[in-house]
C-alpha cells in the first residue's frame, strides 16, 4: 500500500530509507522546537504553548507535503520569518502579537488564492534556468556555513565580520568527528550515513561533557496550547502597515518557498528535462495551507524548510520521508528532552556534507554569457551572505532583467518575468521605506 500511494518503486527507493530520511531530516532541523518559542516568547506568548504550537503546525504542514505533493519536504515555522514577527511587527512598530498571527493568518488565505490561480506556480516557471541552477548552489554555501556556525568553525568577528573560531572548542571536534564518519561512510555506500555521523557526534559530545543524558522523566504531556489559540485582533486590519506586513510576509516566504523546492527538486531528479517541476503547485498549496493553520495555532510563518535536503541526500525521495519527519515531531512532543539533548554540533556536519551535495548544480552553469553568469553569481553570493534565499533570488531576477535589457536583448525576457521584475523592485522600495 505504501509504495502504491507513494510511488516508491516509481522513484527507486524503500520504505527504510524514507523512514531513515525522515529521522534525518527531523535532527537537522529539531531545533526550531527550542529556537522558535524563544524567537517568539519576546512578544509575550507562552513559551510553552508555543513550544506544542510549533511542534503542531510543523507536524500539519509536513503531512500537507507529504500527502498533497508526495514530496521529501518538511514545512515549519521559518526562520527570519519569526524574526520579522517578533523584533519588527511587534517589538518596533509596537503592534500586538495578535494583529502579527492576524497578518500571517491573511498571508496564508493571499497565498491559498495565489496558488489556486496559478500565480505562484507562473512565477516558478518564470524563473530563469540559469537563476534556477545558482539557487541550489547558494543553499548549498549558506547551509555550510550554518553548519560551520553550529560546529564554532565560523563566529563573528568585529574586523571582518567573521572569522575563525577556537579550534581546541569540544564543539568543533564533536562536529570533525561526525564529519569524518559521514565522509568514510559515503566513501564505503553505507546507507543511512548522515544518521550514523550524528549519533556518533552526539556520543562524542556526552563523551566531552557537551551533551547530557536526560535526568528528569522522558515522558510528559505537551504544555497547553489554548493561550494561543485561534488568538486573532481584527481591529485594525484595513491599515497601511497591515498591507505592508503582509506583502513583507509574501514576498519572502514565497520566493524562500521557492528557492528551497528548487533545490531539493534538482538534487532529487524531480525537474524534468525542460525545467518544469511538475508537483510544484501541490507544494505551494501545501505551504499556503500550512501557513493558515500555523497562524491559526499561534506560530509564525510556515515554509519549506532546506534541512529537508538532508533527508534526500540520505535517500529520501518521497512523501513518505515527510510522513516519518512529521511522526518524529509527534513523539517529540512527549518526549522532548529525549531528542533535545542532541548538540547542535551534531548536527552541523549532516549540514556540510548536505552543502557539499547541494553545489552540484554548479556545473549545469555556463560562464561565457555574462547576462546569464553574472545573474547566477549574485543569486549564489547574496544567499550565503545575507542568509536569504529570497534576497537571493531578488538581486538574481533583478539584475537578469535589467542586464538583458540594456544589451537589447530583451527579446529574451517574457512577460511574466517583467512583472515579477517590477513587483521585486516595488519589494526593494518597501523595505527602503519600512527599515529606511
């Protein structure tokens, strides 16, 4: 029945390594159960309700997915979104964190109407092929660079902004460690690699003092959920400020949406042959459902989440991956510091060897047109530099645009890609206007 429904034979996997891609997946990205009600609990919501909030809508939105799209994808509340939520709706314009869930809440319902009228699956097309092959490559930079955060390899620096950590840190050799072991392994083809080098970090790390067994009881019923409930303000939501925090919210989760299926669509086989994704409207109704219930839970802005490039590149391929991410996030709710107790040192080098994977796409680009290289090249540096692949995107699309134009070529613009032009430059002045 599952490989029916899921088409496991159709795309050459097993339910083993669905399964093992699934548990993948949910360790890259397990920390947004402790990272989110953090980000979120400095406008006053109960951590611990939103602690089951993210937990729920990121178990929602990934079976949405994985039953909607038969995607390897999972959906959770994104990160630079809930920083938005927080530190600027709320926190700087002084706004409820009611009138901020109101507004994700009308950005889920503009994303349903988008995606069931075909906008968002236009644009997708709209896309160049030589921006969609540099969006890959810079996911890859930028979640090697999180990895090398996460590991204590890369911190910040006053001089030049970054630079190189304490190399003698228990986290960076936790992190070496796994790496090593992930690199022999896929050197030898032995299946579930990735899991492997993180359980071998994770002891490391208990063996260097940096990760702990759990003392208290495993076992515990998720905090209540109902202070945030369905807790929308509608009172002042025919406002200049509403419009832009909802087309802020569009914009970036769309084309971070965007970027992140492309990715994982390209390393996975699942654009054919004249660039088309054909599952990618099932995602996007996916994501905008997602996000509707999300607001509705009490949690920011859903998205698709890149992590789940780590499942794929542990041989997830199907919807099924997602359904075993989703399973993982059910028992975390009642066994949360059981799962929690993983460093994120352990898990940065699943996210270098991921980046490694994820540049692949580099070699599809031709360099001898420099309409099309120098595009490529700004969607690839500004992902990684500005951590967004929705900047990423813009300043790629932008300059595509503006390059083709200005070398008469325009006759290789369409229509579409116009008007997608002119609408990220009306996103540029907003911002100009808002953070300005």
């Amino acid at each position: 029945m599952l490989s029916k429904f899921f088409k496991l034979k159709e795309r050459q996997t097993t339910v083993r390594r669905e399964l093992m891609g699934g548990v993948v997946t949910f360790l890259t990205m397990s920390y947004i159960l402790v990272v989110n009600p953090n980000v979120l609990g400095e406008t006053g919501m109960d951590r611990g309700a939103l602690f089951t909030a993210t937990a729920l809508a990121t178990i929602v939105g990934t079976l949405l997915m994985a039953f909607l799209a038969n995607l390897p994808v999972a959906q959770a509340p994104g990160m630079g979104l809930n920083v938005f939520f927080s530190y600027t709706v709320v926190l700087t314009m002084g706004y409820s964190w009611q009138f901020a869930l109101t507004a994700v809440f009308i950005e889920g319902l503009a994303f349903v109407l988008l995606t069931v009228f075909n906008v968002r699956e236009l644009i997708v097309k709209s896309i160049p092929p030589a921006i969609k092959h540099a969006i890959p490559v810079g996911i890859g930079l930028f979640i090697t660079f999180l990895g090398l955060q996460q590991a204590g390899v890369v911190v910040k620096n006053d001089a030049t902004l970054v630079g190189i950590g304490n190399l003698s840190s228990p986290n960076v050799w936790i992190a070496v460690i796994g790496l090593v072991v992930m690199g022999v392994l896929f050197a030898r083809k032995v299946t579930g690699a990735i899991l492997i080098g993180i359980l071998a970090s994770t002891a490391c790390g208990v063996f260097l003092g940096q990760a702990r067994l759990p003392e208290e009881s495993l076992l515990a019923l998720p905090p209540d959920i109902r202070p945030i409930l369905l807790q929308f303000e509608w009172g002042n939501i025919f406002t200049l400020d509403m419009l832009v925090i909802v087309f802020t919210l569009l914009f970036v989760n769309l084309f971070d949406t965007i970027g992140t299926l492309i990715g994982i669509a390209l390393k996975a086989g699942f654009i054919d042959k004249d660039g088309n994704f054909p599952q990618v409207r099932r995602a996007l109704l996916s994501d905008a459902l997602a996000t509707t219930a999300g607001a509705a839970l009490g949690t920011s802005t859903l998205t698709s989440y890149i992590e789940s490039a780590s499942g794929v590149a542990s041989g997830g391929r199907t919807g099924l991956t997602a359904v075993s991410v989703a399973l993982m996030f059910a028992v975390a709710l009642f066994f949360a510091p059981l799962f929690l107790m993983i460093p994120a040192a352990a898990t940065a080098p699943a996210l270098i060897i991921v980046g490694l994977f994820m540049i692949a796409t580099v070699a599809q680009l031709s360099f001898d047109d420099i309409t099309e290289a120098l595009p490529a090249f700004l969607t690839i540096v500004v992902i990684p530099f500005t951590a967004s692949i929705a900047q990423g995107i813009i300043f790629g699309m932008l300059s595509f645009v503006v390059l083709k134009a200005l070398s008469s070529r325009y006759r290789q613009l369409s229509a579409p890609m116009c008007v997608i032009a002119a609408l990220l430059l009306l996103k540029v002045v907003l911002d100009c206007l808002m953070y300005g």
